[in-house]
C-alpha cells in the first residue's frame, strides 16, 4: 500500500463519520436552507471538529453558497471540501538537518514510547544515525519499552536507572550524539500535565543543556496527542502549549478512531502543524502529515 492508500484506509471511520454522513444529509434535504447548514454543522461537531471551528465552517459555507448561488447538493459538498481544504492550509516542506535534537513530550497512554520508535527508525530509513535517550525516568516502564523498540529498530538507546535527573539524561545522550556523530537524537521526557510548572521547569532545564552542548542543533519540540480522545486531544494541546514551545503534532491511533476530524480543529485552533500521523500497528505505519492529502482521503 501507498501512503495515500494507508492514509485513506486509516481514516475510513472518520470519512464515514463526516463525508459519508454528510452526503446523506445533502440528499434528504432537496434545497439548500437554514435546516441543512444546521444539520451539516451537527455532523462536523459529531466528527470532533469541535465546536468553534464546526461553527466558522458553516458561516463560510453559508456564505459561499449565497455568493455562488449553490442549489445543488454536490456543489456543496466540493465547497465544503475547498473551505476545509483552506483551513487546513497548504503543505509547507518539513525535514531535519544534521545535528537535530527532537523532545517528544505527551500525556502516558497517548502512544509517545511507540511514536518515538516509529520516528526513529523513520529516520533511520532516510538513512541518517539515530540515538533515543530515555530521559522519561518517572515510570521504570518507560524506559523499558524504548529499550525494547531501540532494539527492534536498531538504535542506540542513552538511559539510566528510573528516578534520575532527565536532564542529566539528556546530557549523556548529547554527549553520545556527539561522539558517535549522530544526526538525530530523539528524546522521551516525563508525561506529566498535572502539575505544569514542573513540566516547565523540567524543559527549561532541558532545553539549557541543548543550547549550551548543541548550540547549532536544529530542535523541534513533539507533542503526541491520541486521536482516538477527540477533543480532549485538543485541550491537552492547549495545556502543552502553556508550557511548552511546542513545533509539531504527533497524531497516533487515527484509524482506531471516528474522531479524525480533531487534526482541523488543531490546526485552526492552534496552528501547530502536524508532523506525523499514526495509521496502523506497523513500525512503517507512522507517517509524515500532508494537510492535501489528509483532505483528499477524508472525502
């Protein structure tokens, strides 16, 4: 399977939520009318596009079919596609250069050991040498798992025994990074949004070591929200975002879910851009984001 054809059968319950279900009420209602933009904007909060964005959506679908004088269902239906095709934006180019330093920060459960395995030997398969650093030393099993996809993946893994200083975690990873010349180290960090502050102290005290060790590393910060909690996703991003200086979105488990309409209210809402989507169990299954694409497949 291509990407496009694993993006498209990772959002099948998302297209059925919103695009089919869309089609369905375009053809109960014979003409276009207040009752049907309702009934649309009802199907897009269902799909978690939230309820903002469902609302911005439907003003300017409102719009566009008074200016373009649209009576007929498909016509409407393209119009919807161009006005969340816009929100989404165009597709702006994403790569890392040599050296970069990647923080995957998330809530536990939400997939971020997984994805950074995924990441790590999608980067591999570019061909650039990756090292993870377990610098998520809250939770024993943390650093376990990513031991277990270091190895699966074939990586170098920076770890210490649970309980360490993470930054201190960091150091020794960049420290390795720098002598095996790695072009890419990716780093675990501690899942905890409960209390913000530490979170915040805990990254800025990260972030210290990277300036100072790896002044002219390129540094992205990932946050890793699970599609399958729809909006929750969305205000987890907004807390993130509080603490952090977040660069990009990992979206995992999008073909478990319905809920696949939360990308655009991410994007409309936050503006951060998702980077990588998860639409599978398979290591290959993690993959670059396209904002096209992912519009092309949802209709």
């Amino acid at each position: 399977m291509g990407l496009f054809d694993k993006l498209k059968s990772g959002l099948e319950k998302t297209r059925q939520q919103l695009s089919a279900r869309t089609m369905d009420v375009i053809r109960v209602f014979s003409k276009v009318d207040e009752a049907l933009f309702e009934e649309l904007e009802e199907v897009l909060i269902m799909s978690d596009v939230g309820f903002e964005t469902s609302s911005e959506i439907i003003e300017r679908l409102r719009q566009k079919a008074r200016e373009e004088k649209i009576q007929d269902g498909e016509a409407l239906r393209l119009a919807l596609k161009e006005i969340i095709a816009d929100i989404m934006g165009t597709d702006e180019e994403f790569s890392l250069s040599s050296p970069a330093v990647v923080l995957v920060i998330g809530v536990n459960g939400v997939g971020k050991t997984t994805s950074i395995g995924k990441l790590a030997a999608h980067y591999k398969s570019q061909g650039k040498k990756v090292i993870v650093a377990a610098a998520d030393t809250f939770r024993a099993a943390a650093i376990d798992q990513l031991q277990i996809w270091a190895d699966r993946v074939g990586v170098d893994i920076i770890k210490q025994q649970e309980g360490s200083d993470p930054a201190s975690v960091v150091f020794d990873a960049i420290n390795a990074a720098r002598a095996r010349e790695a072009d890419v180290l990716i780093c675990d960090t501690a899942g905890r949004l409960h209390n913000k502050k530490n979170l915040m102290d805990e990254l800025a005290k990260i972030n210290k070591i990277i300036d100072r060790e790896m002044p002219n590393a390129q540094k992205e910060v990932f946050l890793v929200l699970d599609a399958t909690t729809g909006q929750n996703a969305l205000s987890q991003a907004k807390s993130f975002s509080q603490a952090a200086d977040i660069t990009g979105i990992i979206l995992t488990k999008l073909d478990g879910t319905a809920k696949g309409g939360i990308v655009i209210a991410i994007k409309r809402e936050q503006d951060i851009p998702v980077r990588f989507i998860g639409v599978g169990e398979q290591v290959d299954d993690l993959q670059p984001f396209s904002a096209q694409d992912y519009v092309e497949a949802l209709f």
